[in-house]
C-alpha cells in the first residue's frame, strides 16, 4: 500500500489496517490543525488510501468540503485540537454533512508511528467501522446562546481579579475596608473605595459613606480606614477601580444582550406569559432583591419550567445550564448519562473483578458541573431537604463528597425537569430525617430477619 509522506523527516508510516468490517463506507477522517487540514476519504476504486492535504483559510475550507461532497462522504469524524475545529464543524453543518467530534483520548493508543496522515486514515477506518463516539454539542441556537455566556463568564473571571488588586493596594496603605464592611463591591465597600480615588483621607468622612443597614457604627468603620496613602499604591486603587467599572458595564450589556437572544428562541404561545408563582416566598423574595427576577422569567419562557424550584439553584445558574445544553435533554437517554456527561458519576474501575484505586471522577467537570457544586455548597445550612441530605453525607463522609454527591442530585433533579417536566417540590428538613429513619430501620429490620432475628422496641427508650 502506498502511504503519502509526510512533512520533515522522510519516514515510511506505518501502514494503516483495512482488515476490519466496515459498517459505513461513506465517510471520511479530518486531523484538525492550525495551518491544514489533512482529511482521508472513502477508499479508492484500487484499494489506495485517499487522502488529501487542506488549508485553513474559507475558500481551502469550501474546496475541501467540495472534495468531500465530490465522494458523496455522508459523515465525517474529526479530532479536537483547541477551536480549529469549529468553522470545518459549522461549514459541514450547513452541507448537511453529519459531523462528530473525537475526543484525542480514543486515538491515543494506535499503533504505528503517529503523524497527520495516519491520524486521518486511522480516524477513517474506526469511524466506518463505527467504534468512535461523537462528543456532545448543542444544536445551532444553543451554541450562539453559549458563546455569549462563556465569554459573559470570562468578564465575571476578569471583574474578580480587579477585586483582588483593589484589596491588594487597599491592604498595602492598611486601609482595613475588608473589616469595616462584608463586601468590597457591596454598596458602602464601593463608595468607600471611589471617595478614596477622589482624594478624601479623613477617616471620619470616610465613614460616612456606610449604609444605614452596617451593623458598625461610623466611629467603628472609620477606625479601619487610616492608612499610609502612599502615592504609587493610590494610582493601582484608581487603576482597578476603572477596570472594574469598565467591566460592570461590559457585563451588563453582555447580560442584556443574552437575555435578548434567548427571548427570540421562546414559543409563541409562552412570549407573554407570567412566570408561576414560586414555591418558596423567601427565594422569590432574594431572587427580586438581587434584581433576577426578568432572567428568572425569561429563563422559564424558554424552558417550560422554573428551574429555580431547586433549592440552591438560582437564576444565574439556571442560566448557565440552558445555555450549555438548552432545553431539551434527549441527546441524554437516562439521567444517569446525563449525570456520568457532567462528571458527577462516581469513577470506579474494575480489573480482576476488584476495583482499582484511582482519583475519583469530576476532576476535569464541565461548566454546568461546576455551577452545581458552587449551588451545593449552598446548600450546607438550608433547613430542607437537599440540605438535611448534605448534613447527613458531610457527617459520615466529609464536606467533599457531600457537595459532589449533592451536585449529582442537583443535575437529576434538572434532568427530570427538562426532560419530563416534572416540578420539584421540598418536603423539608423533618420530613427528610424521618424518611430517612424509616428507611433505615426498614434495612436494619431485613438484615435482622436473614440472621434470625426479630427487632423489637425498646420500651426504656420511650
């Protein structure tokens, strides 16, 4: 077989097997690069490989899909490598041309030295005979909708960083704003902050700018806020304090504008509707202080169900988990795939029919996973029922596993939404516990029965 050579070295490849039962024959292999695109297509009339090096830049791009198109490639099987996947992936897509996403993992162990072309000739051979697994992406809507959250979650990323300077230069003049006030970005911590870059030193005057509401008293606050006012250290304040303000505004026409995009994907006949009233008063009334009430019920137009019903899960959450997946879940069989897609499935390898010590699962967690235990942390002094099951794990099993397993709770109690529709509703704290009691003393009873035993009740404990 003759195998084309490859750039650098003048090395024969490893010739590629063709021994193995094709189930598709019309498909084709793609190595993603930076700079070309080396794609292996149906074989040819002779036996040869038919493999072809392309560009990277739209017009390389049509002709390769033309070439494609040429030989009638019904689908085609690509590796990730960064983002110069996406415009093949989006230009296939428009073709009509089915398009999977390998993950390198499933390429890794082939024999035979590994070079582009034999990574596309490889990718074309397990792909006709069906053994690669497409990675999940959302359909075209979706990934808009993603994108713009991304990049949203990015400024958030950047806006915490110019936090930590202004902390940092605050805490370099010993200006204690961190103990005067709970949150630097908070109303008092923030006027505090631009009164200093406005040139105000006078810790009295300074003090004047806390809320009402602080528990401090003005002689309290002030306390804190003497500093050195050294002057290179005024100038990062000032800095940071810019950036951050540039980047509020940045995330609030990123937020209007999502909130704008997922309007137009709503149903008619939902357009206009109110969202229902929530369950729980207290959230409603948080979620209406925090000002995301319009993205609580823009979220729910778009879905069909208020996903912030789950303890834990706000409005931004809810929104980072329609963005990612959208509102239909039936690329996920069961929720138990839906969960193991999250990494929220507990990782257990078995080898000799013993299981083998490893790290457990979650490590590298997608966003939607991330956002899930952020909302079970939250969930550690919640007087329901997800937050009497958290105590409980936390208790015998540690703070980690309790969030990851409240995480995996949280991402079925969504699927079930999603996909069914089903509204979740908390049967609070006590009723927990005592579900809980009775199922423990149900397995207690049983184990008691295979023994020979018979519980009673003990009358002292009465």
């Amino acid at each position: 077989m003759t195998v084309p050579k490859t750039k650098g070295r003048r090395k024969r490849a490893t010739p590629v097997p063709t021994s193995l039962p094709a189930i598709r024959s019309l498909v084709a292999g793609l190595d993603v690069g930076s700079s070309e695109h080396w794609v292996c297509g149906p074989a040819r009339a002779d036996g040869q490989p038919n493999v072809r090096c392309f560009g990277t830049t739209t017009d390389q791009l049509q002709e390769l899909a033309d070439w494609l198109a040429d030989h009638r490639v019904e689908s085609v099987a690509m590796e990730s490598t960064s983002v110069y996947w996406i415009p093949i992936w989006e230009l296939l897509e428009a073709r009509g041309i089915e398009a999977l996403l390998v993950n390198a993992r499933q390429l890794h162990h082939v024999p035979g030295r590994k070079t582009d072309i034999s990574d596309c000739q490889w990718l074309q051979l397990l792909h006709s005979c069906g053994l690669l697994r497409g990675s999940f992406r959302p359909g075209e809507a979706i990934t808009r909708l993603r994108a713009l959250q991304r990049q949203l979650a990015n400024l958030v990323a950047e806006r915490t960083r110019c936090v930590q300077w202004m902390q940092k230069a605050l805490d370099q003049m010993n200006v204690q704003v961190h103990r005067a006030v709970t949150d630097l970005t908070g109303t008092t911590g923030l006027a505090i902050v631009r009164a200093i870059v406005g040139g105000e030193r006078d810790p009295a005057r300074l003090a004047q700018h806390r809320d009402p509401r602080c528990r401090k008293s003005a002689a309290e606050v002030a306390r804190y806020l003497t500093g050195t006012w050294r002057a290179e250290h005024l100038f990062n304040l000032a800095s940071a304090l810019r950036l951050f303000d540039a980047l509020e505004a940045e995330i609030a026409a990123y937020d209007a504008h999502l909130l704008t995009a997922i309007e137009s994907l709503q149903p008619p006949d939902r357009q206009a509707a109110p969202v229902p009233p929530h369950p729980n008063l207290a959230k409603e009334k948080a979620i209406r202080t925090h000002g995301e009430q319009p993205a609580r019920t823009t979220l729910w137009r778009f879905a069909g169900v208020d996903l912030t019903r789950i303890d834990g899960i706000g409005a931004g959450a809810a929104q980072v988990v329609l963005t990612e997946v959208g509102p239909d879940l039936a690329a996920f069989p069961s929720e138990d795939q839906f969960v193991s897609w999250l990494r929220l499935c507990p990782r257990t390898p078995i080898s000799g029919g013993k299981p083998l010590k490893k790290p457990r699962n979650g490590l590298g967690a997608n966003r939607i996973a991330g956002v899930l235990r952020l909302a079970a942390t939250s969930l550690q002094r919640s007087k329901t029922a997800l937050g009497a099951a958290f105590r409980r794990i936390a208790r015998h099993k540690g703070s980690a596993v309790a969030v990851f397993a409240t995480a995996r709770q949280l991402a079925k109690l969504i699927y079930r939404m999603l996909r069914y529709g089903h509204d979740y509703v908390d049967i609070g704290e006590q009723a927990y516990d005592r579900q809980f009691q009775t199922r423990r003393l149900a397995a207690l009873t049983e184990t008691a029965r295979s023994l020979g035993y018979t519980l009673l009740p003990n009358a002292a404990a009465k």
